[in-house]
C-alpha cells in the first residue's frame, strides 16, 4: 500500500510494501453527490451499497458535474474491479443519486443474488444479519430498514437502511441518508453501535450526524467519518464541519467552506479502505 493511514488499539502505522493478507476492502466510489459503496470479502462476497445517480438523468441535471448524473460512475468502478456477479445490491432508500447506479449494474447484465431495499426487506427486519454463508467472517447487522417509529412519515430519507459491518474487531457504519430521528432511534435502542469508522449520513448535511449519535458511534481509537458529497454542491453539504473536527475526516469531494483546524482530507475522490480484521487502512 501507498499513501494510506492505519488504525489499531492505540498505534498508528504506515505501510510502505504490498500484502498478501486477505482483506476485507469498503470502498466509497467517487459518484459526485451521492453513495457508492462497494464491499469486498476475502472469500469473494460482493455487496453494492447504493450506486449514485449513474446513468440516471433528472431533468435538472444536465451539464451539472457535481452530481454525477448522466454517468456511470459506479458501473464503471465495479468493471475495472473485475467484479461480475453480486451477492447483494442493497438500496437504502428510494432516491436517485442512490438507486441510479445499481440500476446500471443490473442493466449492464452483472448478475446479482439479492436485491435487498426498504420496500424489498427480503424478509429482513430491525436486528438481523444478512445471510452471507458460513464461511463468511463478515457480519452485517440490518439496524434500520423503513421508517422507525419515532421517524414516521418524516421524508424517504429516514427509510434508509442502516448497516453495521463487523469483521474481527473492525466494525463500519454504514447510515445512507438517515437524518437526526433515525440516530435518535438508534441511540436510544439496545443495538451496538460502535464503530471505527462512520460514513456520515445524507452528505454531512446538518439533518444528520448529531453529536449525542457520534458519541455513540465514534467511541474506539481510530474514529473516521467518511463524507461523501460532490465538490460545488449547491447544498453546501457537509454543513458544519466543526463537529467532526475531533476525528479523521476523508471527503470525496471539495467543500465549498473551507475546513476548521482538524484532522480535514478532501478532495480525495474514491477512498479505499481494507482491514484485516485487526487494522483499519485508509488508501488515498
């Protein structure tokens, strides 16, 4: 690996040499303003969370790079990767710069096993796990998926489905577009949340990532918050970045406000991460 930050117990490392260690590797594809989110084991799971807007084009978005519609973004990324069959492609919720690109996927004949979204549970409620197969030593606990009742009724985005990846002692959180209600749901419920690392919910918009919800989440030694929005954005998403400032931010894109004195990494495009269960490895 190269250019890349580590993360484990209390030590920080560098590595400089490639490995042969499996990894399990989560990916958050450059989409412009949206989620694209791709999930790797070492016994050859696939998993697309969300695909961003893809080929997909609302009327207002022509000639607008900074959503990335028009595009496929994520199909392209799955390619290049060599991916060509999919264990699960998970919708969080039914919104455009989200569902576009695995529309694209499966338009583009790469076969998939499941097609797991709010309105498709697949059977799948509140507290399970996703059947990945014993030999699997990735976990994937469901902690929302539909509106949860102190949510109802509050916008398509508070329907996200809301992934909590554990492998060894590397745990990810993954919250799509949920806003304060479902974090308030979340924190107020039994569920584990803690996590090393945290993709900020609906772009580091300000409906999202509450501190009481951080706090609960972002408790080990490495705490990282992935943000993934377009660079010129006309929401001025993230919003407020002083309150991710006392953890390791990487950002797809470039905020139009400059960061506070922190720990800030933008404009990186994709951001690549690997754990072996052990160590958290940011690639950029």
């Amino acid at each position: 690996f190269s250019n890349q930050q580590a993360y484990q117990d209390t030590i920080f490392f560098f590595y400089g040499v490639e490995t042969e260690v499996g990894f399990l590797r989560v990916d958050f594809v450059d989409v412009k303003q949206g989620d694209g989110i791709l999930i790797q084991t070492p016994q050859g799971i696939n998993i697309a969370v969300d695909g961003g807007y893809g080929s997909y084009s609302p009327g207002w978005a022509p000639g607008q790079d900074w959503n990335g519609a028009g595009y496929p973004y994520m199909l392209e990324y799955v390619q290049n990767e060599g991916v060509n069959h999919f264990d699960y492609l998970v919708e969080t919720h039914r919104h455009s710069d989200h569902w576009g690109g695995l529309a694209d996927i499966i338009n583009a004949g790469i076969s998939h096993d499941h097609y797991l979204s709010p309105t498709n549970s697949l059977g799948y409620q509140r507290g399970d796990y996703l059947h990945l197969g014993v030999e699997s030593d990735l976990e994937i606990q469901i902690l929302n998926i539909g509106f949860p009742p102190e949510a109802i009724n509050s916008g398509v985005n508070n329907t996200s489905i809301v992934l909590r990846l554990e492998y060894g002692d590397t745990q990810y959180l993954l919250t799509g577009d949920a806003e304060k209600e479902v974090e308030f749901f979340l924190a107020a419920s039994e569920y584990d949340l803690s996590a090393n690392l945290l993709k900020a919910g609906h772009h580091g918009s300000k409906t999202s990532s509450t501190p009481y919800f951080m706090e609960r989440v972002l408790n080990q030694f490495a705490q990282v918050v992935i943000l993934t929005f377009g660079t010129g954005n006309p929401y001025g998403h993230p919003h407020n970045q002083t309150r991710f400032r006392a953890h390791t931010v990487f950002g797809t894109g470039k905020p139009s406000i400059p960061p506070p004195p922190g720990d800030f990494n933008y404009d990186i495009g994709t951001i690549k991460t690997y754990s072996d269960g052990v160590v958290l490895v940011i690639r950029y």
